[in-house]
C-alpha cells in the first residue's frame, strides 16, 4: 500500500477514543526486499504513526528469560517507541513473579499477566480463525474473555500508555470500481475481501448488491459487474455444487458482464475442485481451473501483478499489488494467464490468474493498483 492509502486507512477511527492495531507475525517480520518505502512490518507501520507498541509475551517455558527476549525487541530499532509489555498464558502466581522480576531487572513496565486458562479459546482452520459471523457462541466467549482481562490487566494504565498520533483525515487515494453497480457474493463461503476496497468503490460512488451463493442465489441482474471475494468454497464445494440457480444465473451474467473472483471465488470460477476427501465438485466452469484442497501447500506473500488482459474495472497493463494466502494447489490452468506476477523479492510467480472472455480470476486479493 502506498502512504497515503496507509494514512487514509489508519484515519478511519469513526470516532472511536482508541485505535489498537494488531501486528501480523513478528514485531520486525516483513518482506525481505523492502518496497517502495519499506518492509512492512508492524514496526514499521508503527515508527511510521509514532504508535507505541505493547508487546504480548508468552513465556512458557522460560521465566527471566522471557525479559531478554523482550528488551531485544524493545531495543533492536532506534525509535520505536515499547510501552511496556503483557504476558500471556503464565502458568502459576509464582511464575508469573519470576517473569515480573526479570521485566523489572530490564526496565520493562508490565500491564498485567493472564493466567493459562482452557476455557477461552477462538477455535481455528487452515487460514486462521474461524470467522466471527460462524461462531454461535462468540458473545459469550468474548463476555468471558473481557472478564478475564479486566480482572487481570491494568486497563487504566494501558489506555494512558496510548500516544495521539492519529494521522490526519486524509482522503484514500481513488480504487477503480470494477463497475457502478456491483453483485458482490457475500456469505460463509465468500467472506474475504478488503474493507478498504469495499469503501473506496463506494467513495467512488458504486452501488453494492450483496448476493448469497450458499444460498442458491445468482448475482443482481441490474449490477452491471459481479465480484466473487475469497473465503472458503472448499468447506461448503458440496453445497456450491448443487447451486444450480447460482451456477446457470452467473453463467448467463457473464455472456455479456464482467465477473471476476478472489482466491475462492477464483476456485468456485472454475470447472472443479477437489476438497480435503479427495471428492470432485462441479463449479461454475466460467474458467477452466480445477483446484485440489486434498493436495495442500500453503502459498503466502505480497505480490505485484501487471495485466496481460483488462479486468473489471482496470485496462490491460496496469500493475496491481495484492495478498496471496491459501492452500490449494492447482491441477489444471488452461485459460490464458491473467497477468505477469511476481512476488515481493521481484521472482515469478506461477499463480498468474486466469481470463476467459467477460470472466477474471486471480489467486491474489486485490490492496491497491497504479504503483510501480
């Protein structure tokens, strides 16, 4: 993402009294090339914001020790500014006084230490945890949860620890809507896309017309454009198979619209998948790929596409940057390749996308378009 589109983003706190930005991996991890201003990581999303950062330690199987792996990171980059630290998970009263004192000895202040508890645990998947709109119980846990932190961090204290550093209200630089009025499926089997996309498109003065696959629902027939999100067709590819008003509907949209799909909605464009039992589902076959889910590898990384064919809403040759993360491998790419892509080090990447007449597909989700 180019700064202004981090900054517009970051500055959509909708009038919230405090903003908490979760790093993603480790507090340095990032590409290993840096980009146009940077690698990425949080820490550098929080030098850049002057966000101090509270680091989450889990010292199982250490006590002091867990001290020096926190003032390592406290001290490893000039400038960035650690409030202090919360331990996860202690075992004991006396262990968590042992990991206390050797935060003391470093000069590190300690928000509060939760217990090793079983009964508070987001259950997970292959992609992460289970998404919060397909959890039945989440008020409960998240009842619980919050109890358990109040009783055991010092939230006065980590609240006064927040610097304000709120970036300016900066408008986000203009995302090409892929068209005016867009079908976007929308349930348990498509749930992923960017919220920033979502709110550029509609800055951009689009109209979104959720839909339901799941549902055996087709696409608005008014949208002059349909975007199928990523998510997890490969849980549900028995009930997307028997879709079949879905299936003819989207079809028979693309004879003369544009549709285009995200990582599983890229999977449920094509003509098969294969999920984790080894059993073939039919798709939508607006595209030739056939996916496996029962052959995994994990694909992970940021990368840069150039068009080699127009997409909704973009012409051919414009460079994209977008996320690629999933499990499916593929066994059959036929269509011709959607783009030239690469990953974040500049090494070719062989998940190129697809395009078959009005019909798009990409195994990458789209953050921002027009950098070189």
């Amino acid at each position: 993402m180019p700064k202004p589109l981090i900054d517009a983003t970051a500055a959509t706190t909708e009038g919230a009294d405090l903003v908490l930005a979760e790093g993603s991996m480790g507090l340095f991890d990032g590409v290993a090339s840096p980009g146009a201003w940077g690698t990425g990581a949080s820490a550098e999303i929080a030098a850049h914001f002057g966000w101090p950062v509270v680091l989450v330690i889990d010292p199982a199987g250490q006590a002091q020790t867990a001290a020096a792996v926190a003032q390592g990171l406290a001290r490893f980059r000039p400038g960035l500014a650690v409030a202090g630290v919360i331990l996860n998970r202690t075992a004991s009263p006396r262990h968590e006084a042992l990991v206390r004192a050797g935060m003391d000895a470093a000069g590190l202040r300690v928000f509060g230490a939760l217990p090793r508890t079983t009964g508070i645990a987001m259950p997970e998947r292959h992609l992460g945890l289970v998404q919060a709109g397909e959890q039945a119980g989440l008020q409960t846990l998240m009842r619980e949860a919050a109890a358990l932190v109040a009783q055991h961090i010092d939230l006065g204290a980590l609240i006064c620890a927040a610097a304000c550093h709120a970036p300016a209200d900066l408008p986000a630089p203009p995302l090409a809507p892929p068209g005016q009025r867009i079908a976007l499926a929308r349930d348990a089997a498509f749930s992923f896309v960017y919220p920033h996309m979502i709110a550029g498109w509609r800055a951009a003065g689009a109209t979104i017309l959720p839909f339901s696959p799941l549902q055996d629902e087709g696409p608005d027939p008014t949208a002059d454009a349909c975007w199928l999100p990523g998510g997890y067709p490969e849980l549900h590819a028995g009930r997307l198979s028997a879709a079949a008003t879905f299936r003819d509907s989207i079809r028979a949209f693309a004879e003369n619209r544009p549709v285009h799909g995200e990582c599983g909605g890229y999977m449920a464009m094509g003509a098969g998948l294969e999920d984790a039992a080894g059993q073939q589902h039919r798709m939508v076959g607006l595209l030739g790929l056939e996916t496996s889910f029962a052959k995994r590898r994990m694909h992970l990384g940021y990368r840069q596409a150039t068009l080699r064919s127009p997409m909704p809403g973009l012409p051919q040759g414009q460079i994209l940057r977008g996320h690629e993360f999933h499990y499916a491998s593929i066994l059959s790419q036929p269509d011709a390749p959607l783009a030239d892509v690469v990953d974040a080090t500049g090494l070719p990447v062989a998940e190129t996308g697809s395009c078959r007449g009005r019909a798009t597909g990409s195994f990458f989700h789209l953050i921002a378009q027009g950098m070189a």
